[in-house]
C-alpha cells in the first residue's frame, strides 16, 4: 500500500466552518462519538459501542472527521480518533463542552422518562 | 380561513432534541436568522435581510420552528417568530449564546479575510 493512502484528509483549522460543525454533531450517533472522544486521548473506531453497522460507523467518522471535529490518524493497523479540541475551542469558545454538557443532559432525561 | 388554520405547529418543549436543534443550526441562513432574533423581539421573515427567495425562507424558518428554536404567531396577517430562548436555555444551558457567539466570530473572520 502506497504511503499516500494510509493519511486521510482534514480540514485545516481556518478551513473548519461553523454549519460543518454543527452539523457533523447532529446525528444520535455522531453524538455518541463525540461523547466518548470528550473523556480524552484515541480511540479506535471498535472502542465505541455502537448500534451501526462498520460500514456506518465508518460514514460518521468521515462526517466527523471532514467537518474538523474529530482527528484520524493510522497508528499500525489501527485507524485512532481523537477530539480535535484545541481547534475548536480556538474557533467556537466552549462549543465543544456545552454540546457536550447538553447531550448528557439530554440522556439522563430520556433515561429517567 | 378557520381557525385552526392560522395556529402553526410547535414541539412542546419535551420534545426538543439536541441533535434537532443542532441540525437547524447547521446552516448558514438559518444562522443569520437565529442570530438576527437573539438580539430580541419577535421579527416577520420579511425583516431580515436573507439572500434567498421567499419560498426558501419559509422553509428554514419551518426548519427552525420544527426543531423547537422558534416559535411562530400570526398576528393579523403577518407571521412572526421569535427564538425559544426559555425553552432552549433550561434543556441546553449556554447553547444558543454559545452559537451565536461563534457564528458571530465566525463572521468577523470571514470578514477580515
């Protein structure tokens, strides 16, 4: 496999727009996503338990990962995901936590009904 | 007309969903229109100033209005819409400020550019 396939493409920071964003995080599952990643450091695709199909779960990646939210790199075999965070908290202020602290809040509601 | 006609559906504030409301907001027009009703106030469609045409308009606020961001009332012949702020704030504290201010953050870059 040539070298130029094992790097995915990203936004650079000043290319990452708001409505991408905002976007990319609303979908239930992209969400999830984004909820594990918060709690810090890589994480492979696999790690989260997700109702999806692979093939899916590879889709919302993509959307994550072009929208500028999440980071993909090749670690081996292993394709890791990690919070683009210090980009998007240098663009939008407290947008990552606060969608963050809304979607916790959002689950323990849907939990308690 | 009869009656009913004239009452524009809403979800109750129950029903809100994050990902909903983040799905509204993930588009440019419908930035610019939550952001022209943050500074307050019930506003017509008519009064914002959106590079679109009517029908298109009436399709985002519907967008806004169904995903629980706005709230639309006829009064008399004019339609008018205001943000949910009360609702919005109690199921997702800090959200729509922190929205607006990256939107407008956004748009001073794209400005200086």
């Amino acid at each position: 496999m040539a070298p130029q396939s094992r790097t995915l493409d990203h936004p650079d920071r000043s290319e990452i727009r708001l409505e991408d964003v905002l976007h990319a995080l609303s979908d239930p599952v992209r969400l999830q996503v984004v909820r594990f990643l918060a709690d810090g450091g890589e994480s492979s695709c696999s790690a989260i338990d997700l109702a999806v199909s692979k093939s899916t779960t590879t889709h919302h990646f993509r959307v994550l990962r072009e929208a500028g939210v999440i980071r993909q790199v090749y670690r081996g075999t292993a394709k890791m995901s990690s919070l683009r965070r210090e980009d998007l908290d240098a663009l939008f202020p407290g947008l990552l936590d606060t969608v963050v602290t809304a979607y916790d809040a959002q689950q323990a509601r849907t939990v308690t009904v």
